[in-house]
C-alpha cells in the first residue's frame, strides 16, 4: 500500500493523480475467521486494527450492515476531551487523548486531529460547583483541567456573551486546553485502511442477523445476510444496535437507544477558536476546517432507532446559541441529521468480556463515544486477544450493574459529549 507522503503527493501531482490505488479491498466473506467484529465504525476497525498490529491476529473480518464509518463515527461533532471525574474515565478517556496525539502518524493518515481546547460553560451555582469538583479531581489524575472567569473564557473564545443578564449567564467555565476535535470520516478510513493492509477483511452491506452458540454455550459465529461466518471470538462494536445484536445470544444489556441530533451553518470565515459546551442547556458549538458552525443538541425523550430526531430539540439547542453566542443570530443553518445512541444507566461505556465464551462487547457510548475511539479500541483489542481485560477497561464490566460498582459520570456531568 502506498504510503501518503509529500513525496507522493509531488508524484501524483505530476502524473494526473493516476497513483493513487484503492484505500481498502471490497473484501467478500470466508467461511471462518479468528475474530468476527459487528460494526466498522471507528471502534470496530480500530480494534481490527490493533489486533493485526499489535496482538499478531490478522485472521480478523470486520463485518457491517451498511457503509464503513456510516454509523455514529461519521455523524458525530468531534469533540475529544478527557475532563471526566472519576478515576476509571479519566484513565480510559486520557488513555485515548494520548493515542490521539500520534494518531495521524501511527496511521500515516491525517486524522486532523487539533488540540484546540474545549471550554465547559458554568451557569449557575450547581454547574460552578460541579466544574469545580472536575478540575480538582482531574488534577489529582493528571489530567489538565481549569478553572476559568467568564472574562478569561471570553478572551479564550471572543464571540462567548457574558453579559450576566443574559438568559444563561455565564458564571464561568472550565477550559481542558489539550482537547480538542478530529476529522470523524479520516479516523474510520485511517483504521480501516491500516487493517487492510495488514489482512483484516471489510465487509460492507452484511448485516448480522443473529449470534450463533454451540452445544457448549461457547460462541460459534454471526448469521449474516450473506450467510454463516463461523469465528473463535466475536466482539459486538454495533453502538445504537448492540442490544439487539447481543440479544440474539442471549445477552441482556442494560442499554437504551436514543436519537442525537446535530447541524451544521452556512461556512464562515474563521469566528471560534475553541470548542464550547453548555452541558446545562444542551448546546455545544465549533468550527469546522470548511467553516461551518457545528452544533450539537441533547438526546430525544424517546427510545427510537430512527436515526433522526424531533424538531423541539433543535430548536431549544438553537435558542441556546444564539443567547450564548448572539453573533451567529442571523446565521443561516445548511444541514442537520441524527445518529442512534447506546445509553447506560450510568452514562459509562460497557467495555470487556461477556458471560458467553468468546463473545465481547463494547458499548454504551451514548453521546461521548467518538472521543473514545483508540482508547477503547485499543483495549478492546487487548482485550479479545488475552480473553482478560486491560487494566484500564477491567472496571467497566457489565457485571457492575448487578454489584452496584457503577461509574456514574450521569450523575457527575449530566451531559458525556
Ligand atoms: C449527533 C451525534 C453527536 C455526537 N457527538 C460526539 C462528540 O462530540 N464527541 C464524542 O466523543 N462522541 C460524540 N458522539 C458519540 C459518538 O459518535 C459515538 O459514541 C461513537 O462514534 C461510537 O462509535 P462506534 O464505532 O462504537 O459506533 P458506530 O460508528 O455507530 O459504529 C457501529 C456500526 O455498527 C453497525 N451495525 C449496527 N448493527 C449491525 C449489525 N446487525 N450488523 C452489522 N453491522 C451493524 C452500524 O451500521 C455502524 O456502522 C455523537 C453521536 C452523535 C449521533
């Protein structure tokens, strides 16, 4: 495979841009793999990946029900951070910050991955004291988090209105400098092209209609569109859909499937500096390389898998901006669409081993997945490999919803973009 390079670059430049080959293989299905993952969404073929590279496994498919990165890898708005409270997020979360870091380069792929901070608006007493707690509990993790005035927040990100008898006054804000955004779509090619070339088979429009069991109870492969795949080890990466997948094999999962709405503005010149959250109001804005404003909403009242949400929510999110940043008023707004999230009682992942035999699963990302990506699907890798848990993901078994052991960032943030 190629290697993308200013070399290259030149090259193709120079010869019509004829060079350049096919940045993964349609593979078709064989009858029998190592490893069968569900869903090529960033976690799915990152984990691909890492098991090629790092565990030796390349006999691996990654099979999905329709295109590459079509899930919630491509709808989501990029935020990457790493300011959660407890202990056991801070370490997976800032696992993933650190792999984002030489992601474009272990990939040799630019994920445009951009530390350009993300600020955390406080409106009221509760956020203040909330923020206030993160900070401090970051720190003790080392995780770089703090404390802002609401005129220090506006010299970090000008357009913010801190006028305090506005309808959401901004009493302050807590600003984790080292977070940031990447390019969703080039973190799916980037992992699917690195697992490609070394021998992961992609398997597009194959839906998994069912998880097979022998007389063991051990898992014994996926029923699929396109027929039977027999695997040694199945891991379930299926976000929205993961319950129904691992229904199928008599798993149980504590999860609940909602719609998340995002949109996008008109292109604008360069107006954001930053990413920007309002976790009490449900609005949160950048801006893309292209220019255009992305803004993201809070989950639908309802469980749905529609894939599109309800227009009350857009338009709360939409108030909320434009009291919180009253320049883009008179913007105009070019596209909106949802995604399906997997919620868990506590807002944390399930990440690890299952009770079936050589079945693994990994979700209940909800709304804060993406920032995840190689973290997760680092250890999940690990994971599948040693049938045993990474340190970092062992606390985050679906067990702790029976021993009471919960991460409950739900209650610590309200909000897990
Ligand atoms: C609007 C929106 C905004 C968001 N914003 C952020 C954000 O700013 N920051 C952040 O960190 N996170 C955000 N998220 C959450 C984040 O996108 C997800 O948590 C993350 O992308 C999940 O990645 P994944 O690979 O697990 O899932 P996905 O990318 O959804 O991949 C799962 C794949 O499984 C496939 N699949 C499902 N069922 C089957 C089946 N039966 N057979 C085969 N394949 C199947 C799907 O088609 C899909 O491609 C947002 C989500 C949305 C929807």
């Amino acid at each position: 495979m190629t290697r993308f390079s200013a070399f290259a670059l030149v090259k193709n430049a120079l010869t019509g841009q004829k060079g350049w080959e096919a940045q993964w293989p349609d593979s078709q299905p064989k009858q029998e793999y190592d490893v069968v993952i569900v869903g090529a969404g960033g976690h799915g073929l990152g984990a691909a990946y890492y098991l090629a590279k790092e565990h030796g496994i390349t006999n691996v498919a990654v099979v999905e029900k329709g295109w590459l990165g079509g899930g919630n890898t491509g709808r989501n708005t990029t935020i990457i951070r790493s300011n959660y409270l407890y202990d056991e997020s801070a370490r997976l979360y800032d696992h993933a910050l650190d792999l984002w870091e030489g992601l474009s380069q272990e990939l040799n792929y630019n994920v445009m991955f951009s530390r350009r901070g993300v600020l955390m608006l406080a409106h009221n007493v509760h956020d203040v004291q909330s923020f206030q707690r993160h900070v401090h509990a970051n720190r003790l993790n080392g995780v770089d988090n703090k404390w802002l005035t609401p005129w220090e927040a506006k010299q970090f990100c000008p357009i913010l209105n801190i006028d305090q008898d506005a309808r959401y006054p901004v009493l302050g804000a807590a600003l984790q400098r080292r977070a940031g955004t990447a390019r969703h779509d080039a973190v799916a090619w980037g992992y699917a092209r690195g697992a490609a070339a070394r021998g992961v088979d992609i398997i597009q429009n194959c839906p998994v209609t069912a998880i097979r069991r022998d007389a063991s109870g051990r898992v014994a492969g996926v029923e699929t569109g396109r027929g039977f795949i027999r695997a040694k080890k199945v891991a379930v990466s299926a976000a929205g859909h993961t319950s129904v997948v691992m229904d199928s094999a008599g798993v149980r999962l504590p999860l609940e499937s909602f719609p998340l709405q995002a949109l996008v503005s008109e292109p604008v010149k360069p107006c954001m500096p930053c990413v920007v959250m309002s976790n009490a109001v449900h609005a949160y804005m950048s801006q893309s390389d292209k220019g255009e404003l992305v803004i993201g909403s809070g989950t639908d009242q309802y469980t749905s898998y529609s894939q599109r949400g309800g227009l009350p929510l857009i338009e709360h999110t939409l108030a909320a901006i434009c009291e919180i940043f009253p320049t883009v008023t008179r913007m105009r707004m070019l596209r909106k669409w949802g995604g399906t999230v997997d919620v868990t009682p506590d807002r944390s992942a399930i990440l690890g081993k299952t009770p079936v035999p050589g079945l693994y699963v990994n979700c209940g990302w909800g709304t804060g997945g993406f920032k995840a990506t190689p973290g997760a699907a680092h250890v999940l890798a690990w994971t599948v490999a040693k049938d045993e848990p990474h340190p970092i993901n062992a606390p985050f078994t679906l067990e702790r919803f029976t021993s009471g052991r919960l991460i409950d960032e739900a209650a610590a943030a309200a909000v897990a973009h």
